[in-house]
C-alpha cells in the first residue's frame, strides 16, 4: 500500500530547523573526519565502507588504496551515499538516550589515480590525512556532494534531538 505525504508532513519529517543552512553544514564537515560511503559493485551488490576524510573547497577527499574494492567499485559508478557521523554533547550523551547527529547526502564520485597531475595540489592541503610515504601510491577519491544534505540533530540542542520532528533537516548543497 502506497502512503501520500502531504507538505505538512514532509515540513514535519525534515526541513523546519531555522538554525539549519548550508555553511553550518560545510562547518560541521570541516571539523568531521570520518564517513561512511554506500556505494553498489558492478554487479548491483550494495556496499558500504568507512573513509577518513577531509573537507576542502566543498569536496571531501578520502585516500583509499588504488587496487582496493573500494576505488574500484566506486569509480565503476560514479555515485555513493555519504553520511558523516557528527559528535556532540560529550558526558551527557552517556546520561541520556540521544542518538548520534548525523549528516547525509548523494555525491558525485571520481577516483583520481595515484599520482594524478590534477590533484597534486590537493594532496598538499590533506595534511596528516595522508602521511607523505603515501601520497605518491593513494588513489583520492572525490567527492562532490549534490541534491540535499539530510541532518539529524545539526544545529538543534541535544534536548532537541531526543525529539526526531525537531532533529532532522534539509538544506540545499550550496
């Protein structure tokens, strides 16, 4: 049985957060380091896997090894889901049940092959995200973000995000 949502609903579900836009979102990515990226193999299979990442120029960059499944199967699509868990509220998260915030997206993904003449100025700028040793034989994967950034708890007070209507969001890619 299919369900209509109507726009109060979808208002409700997502995107009522006033404190919600794009540069706090490019905020939080930029003090995140980790993801986890859905993406399918060739074959359709659905995968997912854990980065270390870095945001820079609104991308993020995640070095990965060149003959990993993980380059392969993303540069064979082109496209993978990301969400970044978003750390908050230190002690208290131990005391009362709040979920992790988060934020998700579809992004636009290339593998850019080690040693890749256009992104020999990128690695300069990943810092310790890639240790020098590595940075001739990394492979660096892309990522654009495109549509919507999906939050949970971002821009809204840890009493807040015990209450999922208040906690979730959507703001543009901007």
């Amino acid at each position: 049985m299919t369900t209509l949502v109507s726009d109060i609903e979808k208002h409700e579900m997502g995107g009522a957060n006033p404190n919600l836009s794009p540069e706090l979102v490019w905020h939080e990515l930029e003090r995140a380091s980790f993801a986890v990226l859905g993406y399918t193999t060739p074959e359709g299979e659905p995968r997912s896997s854990g980065v270390v990442f870095k945001a820079l120029d609104h991308r993020l960059y995640a070095a990965v090894a060149p003959d990993s499944w993980k380059a392969r199967h993303i540069a064979a699509s082109g496209r993978v889901s990301v969400t970044v868990p978003v750390r908050k509220g230190g002690l208290l998260t131990l005391l009362m049940p709040i979920p992790p915030a988060t934020i998700s997206f579809h992004a636009k993904a290339v593998v850019h092959p080690a040693g890749a003449p256009e992104v020999i100025p990128v690695l300069a700028r990943l810092g310790s995200l890639l240790p020098p040793d590595r940075r001739e034989s990394a492979a660096l994967v892309e990522l654009a973000p495109i549509g919507e950034f999906l939050t949970y708890g971002i821009g809204v007070s840890l009493t807040q995000m015990r209450t999922p209507a208040r906690a979730r969001g959507r703001v543009a890619v901007a």
